[in-house]
C-alpha cells in the first residue's frame, strides 16, 4: 500500500479535496483517502446496484485478445504456371459485403509469391483475395486452415489451396426478359445444332457449367508479358476514358477487318463479370456494314457461359476456338448475351452488348462502345475487350475487361490493323517492378503501395481503465481511442514511413491522463517524427523525435488528454454520460519517416504496444494484458494494490482473477456508460472471457440481436 500512497501523495492536498466532492469509492474493502480520490463516483442510481468488476474465472494466461494473427501465402500464377511478380494482392474480410476497403495489402515477389501476417478479427474464418488482375480469379474466398490461409491463384488449374470455388448455377434460371427480341438466328457451329450436341454433359465438366465441346484440343499458353500488356491496357476498375482515352475516339475500329482468307481462332483470356454471359459472333461484307441488329442474318454461338472456373463457370485461360476460314472483304464482329447462360440453355431474350457501335442501347453516342479492339503486334494477335454493363448505368465500371479473349489469324496479316491502337506494352514508368496499373506512386520508384490497419476507411479502438494498480469499475472508458495505421511501403514490401491517426472519443475519468504508443522497431529506425501533441513537461524527446531513453522507438501522441478532448466547462466524464453533450476531439496525426525502408514483417500489427499514462504520471503506465512496460515505466508498481504483474511468469497488467485494465478492438464499437461494467454492457462477455476466447469471438458487435444491452451503451 505504501508504493500507492507515494503516488497518490504527489497529485497534493486541494487535488483531494476537490476530488472527494466528486469520487465514490466503488470497493468497500478499500477506504483510505488515497485510494478514493482515484475512483469515479456511481452517478446514474438506476445501476447502483452494479457490481465493481465481472465476477469470473478467467482462465489463467487469457489476455483478451478480440483478433487474431493469420499467415497469409498467397502464389500468383500465369496460365502457363510461369510466377507473376510486382501483382497487387487486396485481402478483405468477408463482412465487407461491397468489397471496397481491404484489410491488408501486398506486392508478389519475383516468384509471385506474398508471404505475410495480416492481424483479423477472431471471429473471421475466411478471407477474400482479390489480385484485381486481368487473367486471374477475382475475389476468391479462401478457408482459414488454423491460423494459415494458403492460395494459389492462376496456373493451369486456375487456382489450388484453399480457394472455395464459387458455385455454378445447377438449376435453370429465369432471366430478366427485356425486348431487346431481334430477328438475328443465333446457330451453333457447324456441326453442332443444339444445345444437347453442341455443350459437353459429362462427369468433369456437367452441363450446367456450359463447356463447348468444340475447344480446341491443344489450348494456348498465356505467358506473363502477354497478361502484362493487357493489364496495362485494360486494369481492373479503371476507366478506360481516363486511363487510354485513345480507345474510344470517334473512328478507332471494334470490328475486325479480313484482308486476306485465312483461318482465324479466337482465345479465351479471361472474364470479370458478375454474369454468366455468353459470346457469339457475327460478319457481314465490309463494304456493307449492316443498319440494324435485324440486318444481322446469323450469329454464331462462341462460348455458352463465358464464365471462368471458380467463378461460376469452367473455362480456363488458354481455351480456344477456331471460329472458320473467312474470306477477305469480311468482318467480324462479336456479341456479348448478358446473363444468358441458364445452367441448361442460352436466353437469347436478354440485352445484348455489340462490336457495331450503333446498336448498343444507350442514348449518348459517347457512351455507345462497348468493344475495345487492340493490335498486340509482339504476340502477332488482336486483342479484344468487353463492357458487360449499359454504360448509362451509375455502376458501369468502364474497365473493358468483363471479357477478354483474343483472335488471331493463322495467314500471317490477315487481319486490317487499321484505325487499330496499339496495346499498351510499356507498363512500368518508374522502373521499380511493379507495373502502373498497380502502382500507387507509378512515377515514384521509392513508393508502389499504401496499406492501412484496419483499412483507409475505418479505425480499430482501444479502451482504458486508468486507476491501475487498483482495480476500476471495468466500464472500459477512462480513455477510448479511435486508431488507424498507414504504412507507405515500397515494391519489395518494406515499410518506408507511416502515419498514425489517434482519435480520442471518450475520457470517462477525473485523471489528466497521457498516451504513448511504443513500435515493434528500435528508436534509431526513425528518422524523424511530427506531430505529436506535447504541453506538459513529463516526457523528454530524443532529437529525432521518439522518446528519449527507450530502446524501442515510443512516440507520445498526447501527453494530456485536455489537449485533445475536453468539455467547454472542464468537467470530468467526456462522452460517457448520456445526459451530457457529445463533443468532438481532436484527431492527432503523427508522421514517421524511417532512416531506411525495413521489412514489413517487422511491423506485426500485434507487437505495437499502446499505453496511457495516468494522470500525468510518466512511470504509470497501463497496458494491454500481456504486454511489457516501456523502459520509461516504473516498475514499483507492479505487484502493489491489485497488480499482480509477475514478469517471471511473462504476465503483465492483470490483477486477480485475471482481470485486465485494457482491451483492444480491430473495429469500432460503443463502450458502456459511466460505472456499467463491460460484461452488464454486453451480454455474451461473461461466456467469452470463460472460454478462453473461444466462444463467442464477437461478442462485442453489439447490432446483433442479444448481444448487448443498448441502454448501457454509449450510444451517442
């Protein structure tokens, strides 16, 4: 009791005072003056019968860890099994229905390989990756395996590992209906009549997966260059009037033109559509063009569902067709049947999308193309791109690479590559591996990437109790802060600087307290560091701006919370009290820039270790459960009051039973009011903290039914 009392001691007699006017002590047992000048009183009588602290076994070693660290091994493969090196891999959690804000982010070394650990929710069992590379699976879900998630993605096979593969419609399906009926035949090819003949219905490929039988036995082999050139051309999510607008100028051709007679075979290469769509072709003389889709006397049927395997569908990269010998003064053109594979037959009843631009359905003739044809003269093919989507519509992409294929013609210059552009085979400006397409800072050889914990559009949070080493009243908002880390990373995957945002939300306490965050790197790492909120005169600062005397680089965001969140009357409780107003703090940004870039893997997400300083106390520091105290911390502390630190056990910050006075979140969520405990707040804490941490992982989303008691919830 006597190191608590040296502590106490410091803050003066009027602190006292004043404080006992405010502060009810909430564990009986405990009634020196010291120790109730450091509690909060119990200011809402409708919850006086609240207990001081959760009533549990806490299993011994439990450190109320809500996430979880994942070994993410993710290969990217060409078609032809050649690695693809400089790809930019986006990992989402699968909660983000939308797909639009990735929790991790990598770039594939020279053997196409992203090795990493990626810090998610414990409740997650699956993540999505997404290379966003032409030729590749889109968005594939992959199975944890414990703490491992392993996936190939491209190769001959597609993808391997632990790709769930999404489902192919088994079932006939009715199709939207439009009156897009026109007086087009629409065959098989020769000789091939129908469905039943034309469409393989077998044990590796049944029918609802929509294979031709009329592939050519012998597929291409895509190599990298080629899947280069067209990511350049065509990326994924790109417009492509703002990324080549010389595509779509008034008088560029869609349509190919055949000057001499020859053989021509077209190559699937890849589809990003979220249809099963099918593609056909159509010709017509080149000196008469026809007016009108009804002028088109017969399209022939190319691939039924032009859908990849894994992706509803079963082509692969490679899959080729001849089309026929053609002769010259002929052109041929393409159509594209939008989600017309039912799983059983072709609805030809559906929007159609043309090379012709004149027959597209949308009003403004800027907007008709919905064919990009491009002259790849150093792989002697033309490639061909479609948009699957009326570009009218407000969620049209414009990317051009729903479908990609590529025709070429077996007479050498066959084909007219007049009022043709050329395809865009310089894809790498800066020269540092990564092509533009997937390049953040293209003309930046020091920079390809930014990558953000958890993600560039939402914060994690912590929550603090800060009368440790007494216990508190476990309503976890002492302080509560809002955070989110960005990691600017350059084409090996090293870190080059960060900045890190801070958000105070809520200071339910009477201390002035401070707050540091140490980094899993040493203090000589960083170069310099702006940004910090520093008024008091308790924390000393190394010339380059880290904390002085730390092994470990520690940086001091605020060192007094009335810095960055106060009521205009200075009362204590900030944002913890519903009958008071919610006011807004002060987001601190702090910029870090390193004196030479570092292997990502030395900033594990789990090993940055936040903590506050009570009550501007520099050695009082409390942290997480499980974490060490910085070299500036006073270790007298532990063990006195109800800390039962014990650093030969590794066991830091916990009092009895194993309750701690910090708990992190890899989300936001709403902490509990004034003096409500955390596991009256949310209903299902009880059974997790039992558990070990098993069950009920997430016990504190509080939206979902049963899961909270709201009315003990900030939910201002």
């Amino acid at each position: 009791m006597a190191q608590w009392s040296h502590v106490c001691a410091a803050q003066g007699n009027l602190f006292y005072l004043h404080t006992m006017k405010k502060i009810l002590t909430l564990f009986a047992a405990v009634s020196t003056m010291c120790y109730v000048s450091c509690k909060k009183e119990n200011l809402d009588p409708a919850i006086a019968g609240n207990p001081a602290k959760p009533e549990l076994l806490m299993p011994e070693g439990f450190t109320y860890q809500t996430t979880k660290d994942v070994n993410l091994d993710i290969t990217l493969k060409a078609p032809n099994d050649q690695p693809l090196a400089g790809v930019k891999v986006s990992v989402y959690d699968p909660e983000d229905t939308n797909l639009a804000d990735p929790i991790f982010k990598g770039i594939t070394d020279e053997g196409g390989r992203l090795s990493a650990q990626v810090n998610i929710q414990a409740s997650t069992n699956e993540l999505v990756v997404d290379p966003a590379y032409v030729g590749l699976m889109r968005n594939a879900h992959v199975k944890l395996q414990g703490t491992t998630a392993v996936a190939t993605i491209g190769g001959k096979t597609g993808f391997s590992g632990g790709v769930i593969p999404e489902e192919a419609k088994k079932t006939a399906t009715s199709t939207l209906r439009t009156n897009d009926v026109t007086a087009i035949k629409f065959v098989w090819p020769a000789p091939y009549t129908s469905i039943n003949d034309a469409v393989r219905n077998d044990y590796d490929y049944p029918l609802f997966l929509g294979i031709p039988k009329y592939l050519e036995k012998q597929p291409d082999e895509i190599d990298v260059q080629t899947l280069q050139y067209i990511n350049s051309s065509l990326p994924e999510s790109v417009p492509v009037m703002d990324h080549h607008p010389e595509y779509l100028r008034s008088g560029v051709s869609s349509v190919l033109n055949i000057t001499k007679r020859t053989p021509v075979t077209l190559t699937f290469v890849s589809e990003g559509a979220s249809y099963q769509n099918t593609l056909a072709y159509y010709t017509y003389p080149t000196k008469n063009p026809p007016k009108s889709p009804d002028n088109i006397k017969k399209a022939t049927f190319i691939f039924p569902n032009a859908s990849v395997g894994g992706s509803g569908g079963a082509l692969k990269s490679g899959d080729k067709v001849t089309l026929g010998t053609f002769e010259p003064g002929t052109t041929i053109g393409f159509i594209v049947l939008r989600n017309s594979w039912t799983s059983t037959d072709i609805e030809t009843g559906v929007n159609k999308f043309y090379s012709t631009d004149e027959f597209n359905p949308e009003s403004s003739s800027n907007l008709k193309k919905h064919t990009i044809v491009l002259n790849d003269n150093d792989h002697g093919h033309f490639l061909v791109g479609f948009e699957d989507i009326q570009r009218e519509e407000t969620y049209c992409d414009h990317d051009f690479n729903d479908i990609v294929f590529y025709v070429k013609s077996q007479v050498q210059n066959a084909i007219d590559p007049g009022n043709i552009p050329p395809i865009d085979n310089k894809p790498d400006t800066d020269g540092d591996g990564v092509p533009d397409d997937q390049d953040e800072y293209p003309n930046d050889a020091e920079l390809a990437y930014n990558d953000y914990y958890p993600s560039a559009k939402t914060y994690a949070q912590w929550g603090f109790e800060d009368n440790w080493p007494a216990k508190g009243d476990y309503d976890m908002n002492d302080m509560v802060i809002n955070y989110r880390y960005k990691f600017a990373l350059n084409a090996r995957n090293e870190v080059v600087n960060m900045e890190l945002t801070f958000d105070p939300i809520a200071a339910g306490a009477s201390f002035k307290n401070g707050f540091g965050l140490q980094l899993p790197i040493s203090s000589s790492a960083i170069r310099s560091v702006k940004g910090q909120q520093l008024s008091e005169n308790y924390v000393s600062l190394a010339p380059n701006g880290v904390e002085a005397g730390q092994q470990k680089a520690v940086i001091i965001p605020f060192d007094n919370q009335d810095n960055v969140l106060k009521y205009p009357d200075a009362s204590y409780f900030v944002n913890t009290m519903p009958e008071k107003e919610t006011v807004d703090g002060k987001m601190v940004t702090v910029k870090l820039t390193l004196t030479s870039p570092r292997n990502r893997a030395e900033f594990k997400i789990s090993d940055f270790n936040p903590f506050l300083m009570i009550n501007l106390t520099r050695g009082r520091e409390v942290h997480l459960p499980g974490y060490k105290p910085t070299d500036q911390a006073d270790k007298s502390f532990f063990g006195s009051i109800d800390d039962r630190t014990d650093p030969a056990k590794n066991k830091y910050y916990v009092a009895d039973s194993n309750l701690p006075w910090a708990i992190s979140y890899k989300t936001t969520t709403k902490y509990p009011i004034e003096t409500v405990n955390i596991n009256r707040a949310y209903t299902h804490f009880d059974e997790w903290v039992r558990s070990g941490g098993t069950q009920y992982t997430d016990w504190y989303k509080y939206k979902k039914p049963g899961y909270a008691n709201l009315e003990y919830l900030y939910m201002k």
